[in-house]
C-alpha cells in the first residue's frame, strides 16, 4: 500500500528539529532511518500530520570515546556501528550484533537512536544495550537526561521517552579486561526478526561466570533481563549442572506471549536452548563436555 | 510546511529537479516520475528487496526512503550501472546459469551482489547467501543466483569459472 498524506520538513540542526517538532504539533513524527517508519506508513498502521527528518541533523551523528564510554549518536546507522574501529574495541557485543540485523540494505539506513525509540520486543539493539548497562541521552528543546537501558523500554513499542523527547545518543561502557559477551539468536530466515534472542556478557575467569549479564529478546513485550538465571549461573563455573540450575531458573524469569512463531511453553524451550549456548560460548566451554 | 516538496538530486549522472509528494517513496519517484522502470515494485514494505537501488554509492530500499528526503543525493540505478559496464560480468553470468528467470527480483538480486563483491570479493557460497539473504526470488532459483554470483568471484579473482 502507500503511505497516507504527510507533510514533510527537514531539520538542519538539532535547535531546528525542536521548532519544527513543536510547530508541527502533537501528530508529527520524528523521521530518522525510516526502516520500520516507512514501513508501517505503507501498512496504515499511523497517520501522521507531519515527519520531521532528523537524519541530516549533525548533533545526532558520530562515535567517539568520551572518558570511560564510547559514545554513538543516535543518527549512527547500523552499517556504521558495524565497522567503526571503536566499536569492535570496546564494544564488541554491538559489532557481533549488527549483522544479525535485517538485510545490508536496511543496515545502511536504519539508526541505532530509532532501533531504540521503536522498541520492538524482538529487536537485537534493545536488548544488547541492556546487556550492556548503556545510557540513552534524551533530549527536549530544554533539557538533556540520562536514563539507564533497564528503565528505557516500558512495554510493547513503549518506551521512557516523554513527549518532546528524542534519543540524541547512546553511551556504552568500555568492556574491562576479561570481559566476554555474545548475541545468539534463531531466526526462519536469516535478517528476519528473532523467534528468541538473548544478548549476554559476563567477567570471565577460568570457566567462571561474573556478574553475567543475560537478556532475551523475543519472549516478552520488551528485552527481559533473566534476573533469576543470572543469580544461579553467578560465580559458578560453567557446568553441566550450572546450566541445567540456570535453565530452571529462567522459567521463574520469562512470561513468554504465543506469537506466530509458537506457544509460549515453545518460546520457553528455545529461551533454554540459547541460554545454554550463550553461557558456554562466552565461558570457552566446549559444547561436548558441558551438554 | 508542505505535502509536495522540491528536491534536486543526481540520478545515474544526471542532474533532476521536481516536485514530488512528501510520501512518495524513492521506488515510485524513479518509475513513475522518471521512468525508469528497471528497478521493481514489490512488496513496498521493505521486505523483498526487489526495489535496491544505490543511494550514495550505498544499497538501500527504494520503498523505504522517500524521495524528498534525497535532495543533493546520488542515486544509480540498475539502468546506471548496466550502462556503465559496472556489472556486466554479473549479468553475463545471471544470463550463463539461467539466475534471471522472471526477472522480477533480478535488478535489486545484481546491484546487491555487485554490493557484496565490493565490500568481500571472496566471498564463500554461505556469505553470498547471507547478503542476498534480503532479497527473495519468487522463482525460487537461488541455487543458480549463488552460482552465478561465485562464478564472477572466482572470474574476478584470476582463477577459471567453476
């Protein structure tokens, strides 16, 4: 189908996108990458009055280190995290992650900053920055705050963005000397969104586990940090009966909804599936002496 | 604020200016404005990947940019780089291993090959799948699309054709 009507303006500078934003009133939308906008203005899902086009706005653009953080500007396509030198440094979960997301063509123009304002329960960059304790900069016209990546996401497509608000960055921590992290997923098809997913990093030594880190993606209606699990997989090392204590755990952490993809005692299962590979693949624990 | 928006950008070379709805996608702008009707409609949400073209030497959706947010853009097209001789060992070789067959999904399957050759001029069977995994073929005929793709690799590379 095609789009409803919309008028269309570009913002210059980020001054610019809130007079417009503000001009524009209450049915505007913010337009970045456009790779989940455009398509859900084809399917009708929203009518909106107006798209304010943020993607040439220079403020939302880059990756630097900024002390103790790597920085990513919101506007950061996918393709770009995906080969910025920075990144594979210091933040290697989000370089293991982008090629799982979508299709090249998709990556070149969608936006870390919109991945994020979108919040599907299913998406890889939600949960990584969970994974990952990032802090999403918001901005209004007056104001810029910090909130942390665990209060960030509310709810289905929801997110602790007010209105006025947009995601001028995100901040990442360096990963610290003996840190692993891994992003598993199963898909139909490669680039579509993940039947399960879970995003996980931990301190590792020897087989040992530290403060892991285990958030799936797929199973609720917004990244679910598998508290429980983490708890019963902390400073043990990756055993046979570790996962198995870990696994059992992750019951009591996900209340997975059915989807098309299967009934939530399915969702369940593959959870368990991908939980076990994530914590022997980032403890360097050979599948056959642990399955 | 306006639902018809100006923009001038460049398309296969050439310079082009006009008047264009705000949400008319590029796919549509370069069909139905500009007739250049190689590049396909197909599902216009993003999905198939029939409708790739190059912005900025980068490959995207058609359906999933709007042509008003291209001014000052550089787009090529499959009638571009066909001209130019870009591709020709591709299309060649789509034609040598019958990958073409409707050709619907041929001119968004060749601009996204010739896009993994760039970036990996090696690549293995299982990555050529991996970056054409966007683009599907009603056909189904994947197998020879692969082929035809490895066979430029290897071509390219200095080594005879499998």
């Amino acid at each position: 189908m095609k789009a409803p009507p919309f008028s269309y303006v570009r913002a210059a500078s980020l001054a610019d996108a809130f007079k417009l934003w503000s001009a524009a009133g209450p049915e505007a939308k913010l337009l970045a990458g456009g790779q989940s906008l455009l398509a859900t203005l084809a399917f009708r899902l929203s009518e909106p009055s107006a798209l304010i086009d943020i993607s040439r706005v220079p403020e939302l653009t880059g990756i630097s280190q900024a002390g103790n953080a790597i920085r990513v500007g919101a506007g950061t396509t996918h393709a770009e995290l995906g080969r910025h030198e920075l990144i594979h440094r210091h933040v290697p979960l989000l370089a293991e992650a982008v090629p799982l997301i979508a299709h090249p063509a998709v990556r070149n123009r969608g936006t870390i900053g919109g991945s994020l304002a979108f919040a599907d329960p299913a998406a890889e960059l939600p949960a990584c920055c969970m994974a990952l304790d990032a802090v999403v900069i918001a901005r209004s016209a007056r104001a810029e705050r910090r909130i942390a990546a665990a209060q960030f996401f509310t709810g289905l497509y929801a997110t602790a963005l007010g209105a006025g608000e947009l995601i001028a960055a995100v901040e990442f921590p360096l990963a610290r000397a003996g840190e692993r992290s891994t992003i598993l997923e199963l898909v139909r098809r490669s680039g579509d969104y993940a039947m399960a997913g879970v995003a996980a990093r931990a301190k590792v030594s020897g087989n040992t586990l530290a403060e892991p880190r285990l958030v799936f993606f797929g199973v609720g209606d917004r990244p679910v940090a598998a508290k429980r699990a983490m708890a019963a997989a902390s400073g043990k090392p990756v055993t046979v009966e570790t996962v198995a204590a870990a696994q059992a755990a992750l019951d009591g952490d996900l209340e997975p909804p059915a989807d098309q993809h299967g009934s939530p005692q399915v969702k369940r299962h593959l959870a368990r599936v991908l939980l076990a590979r994530a914590l022997k693949r980032i403890a360097g624990v050979e599948e056959a002496r642990a399955a | 604020m306006s639902t018809d928006v100006n923009v001038t950008l460049t398309v296969n070379g050439e310079r082009v200016s006009r008047r264009v709805e705000a949400r008319c996608h590029l796919i549509d702008f370069l069909r139905l404005d500009l007739g250049l009707m190689g590049s396909h409609t197909g599902c216009e949400h993003g999905i198939c990947g029939a409708c790739t073209v190059r912005v900025d030497g980068a490959i995207v959706r058609g359906c999933l940019v709007l042509a008003a947010s291209l001014d000052g853009a550089q787009v090529e097209t499959i009638e571009g780089v066909s001209d130019s001789g870009e591709i020709r060992d591709l299309q060649d070789a789509f034609i040598a291993r019958n990958a073409c067959q409707c050709g619907y999904c041929t001119p968004g399957m060749l601009l996204t090959a010739a896009d993994l050759l760039k970036s990996n001029p090696r690549p293995t069977r299982e990555q050529i799948r991996e970056h054409l995994a966007g683009n599907y073929c009603r056909c189904t005929g994947y197998h020879a699309i692969v082929d035809a793709v490895e066979t430029v690799a290897v071509r390219r590379n200095g080594k005879a054709a499998p």
